[in-house]
C-alpha cells in the first residue's frame, strides 16, 4: 500500500485571504466537480448576487464565477505539509497517478438536488446529491485509503470572509434573504463536471492536474536554455580569441 508521508512542519504559515483583502498563495491538490462553465447561468447568477451587494462585499471577499466547485475530496496543501511541500508532491506523484487513474474509471458527473446556503468564515452553498452517487465517491475513495479526505459536507465555496470572524445575526438572515432570491430562481436537479484531480494555488482557479509533473516547480524555459548557450557559446568564443591574441604577442 503506498503511504504519504506528512512531516506536518510549518516554515510559514499561509492564509487564503492576505491582509489587503485579497486572494493569497495557498497551494494544494484536490479532487472537484466544477461548476463553470456546465452551469455557467446558476454561477454568474449568484455570482451577481454576491457583487452587486455592497453589504455581502464589505464583509466577504467573492470567489470568480469560473472558479465556483463542489469539492469531492480535500488532499493536500502546503500549509498542512510545510517547508517540504515541493519534495512531498514529487515523491507522491505515483500517489496522485493512481487517484487520477481511479476517478477516469469510475466516472461520476454529480446531479445537485438541492442546496442550502451557510454562512460563518466562508460563504457557502452546501449541496445534496443522489444517495447512490455519494456512496460512489465514498466508495473510490475507500478503495484508494483517502475516506478521510470527502468534506462531512458536501459544498461549493462562494466567498472568504474578509474578517476571518464570524457575522451577527442580523447581517446573516440579511444575507441568506438576499442569496436566497437568486436560487429561487434556478432549476435542480444541477449536474455539474465530471470529477477531476486539480492543483490550485490560490482559491481562484484550479486547473486539471495529470499527475505527471510537479505543478509547483517552475519549468525551465526552452527559450531561458537557448539564450543561456548561446551566452555560454559568446563567452567561450571571446575567451578563445584573448587566448589567441595573448598567445600571438607571447610568440
């Protein structure tokens, strides 16, 4: 059985939302179900709702509608493993090959019944689906030794808390009248994305991941390669001809 190996040591620790009120450096890999563009109407409509809201947008920070996801399974981040991160993901690439590998197998395009709508350090949308459908994703993940990886509750992330603190209850049932104006006005059942093994590096996009390479190791630019030979090439040229030249005022 292949074990991950989590040293759990913190060089820095890093929080989704920076100081400024913007989105920060916050690394992981994940398993989600996205929801743009397959349901591109359901995510620009709260996504407006969020927006247009000066009240929502003090208190939260909004999420791209392109970004909006139900995550399946939570794997790992930089801030759980720490100043080891890069090295953790290379040695585990084989572990993260099989996980993508299990999910092409075992396809699953998430049917949301219905969705209700929390509220606390995030602004969420929990969701239920089929019950045959969860058994699936607690199933797959059984089978790979993550159970403890699915979310005990299934949701779609819409926004940050630009206070990293709780709200008073009246700006939460304002809120939830407000949000709840904008599902009344949605059609469920909502399928969304086929599930997908991704990588983020921030809370902003999360790009599908095959496994084969470290996504957070910069990639040496062939044209970077080229202009350092051809340097390399210059200097080793002009360094011949001195050699030369010295040579002919020694003879």
């Amino acid at each position: 059985m292949f074990t991950l190996k989590n040293e759990n040591v913190h060089s820095r620790q890093l929080s989704k939302v920076n100081e400024r009120g913007e989105y920060a450096s916050f690394p992981g890999v994940t398993v989600v179900s996205a929801c743009y563009p397959k349901q591109k109407d359901f995510c620009e409509t709260i996504h407006m709702c969020l927006v247009s809201n000066p009240l929502i947008m003090h208190h939260f920070l909004p999420l791209p509608a392109q970004s909006y996801h139900m995550t399946t399974m939570s794997l790992e981040t930089e801030q759980q493993i720490g100043s080891s991160w890069n090295e953790f993901i290379t040695h585990n690439l084989p572990h993260y090959q099989k996980i993508k590998q299990t999910l092409q197998k075992n396809p699953l395009h998430p049917s949301i019944e219905e969705v209700e709508i929390s509220i606390g350090r995030t602004l969420s949308l929990f969701v239920s689906l089929p019950k045959e459908q969860e058994a699936q994703i607690k199933k797959m993940a059984a089978s790979l030794n993550i159970e403890e990886t699915i979310p005990k509750v299934l949701h779609i992330t819409l926004a940050y808390s630009r206070f990293n603190k709780e709200i008073s209850e009246q700006l939460y049932a304002k809120i939830i009248k407000e949000l709840n104006k904008a599902i009344e006005k949605i059609k469920f059942p909502l399928e969304i994305a086929e599930y997908t093994l991704c990588y983020f590096n921030d809370m902003t996009a999360f790009p599908s991941w095959d496994a084969e390479n470290n996504p957070f190791v910069p990639s040496k630019s062939p044209h970077h390669d080229l202009s350092f030979m051809q340097d390399n090439k210059k200097d080793t040229d002009e360094s011949q001809e001195a050699h030369d030249h010295e040579t002919m005022l020694t003879i």
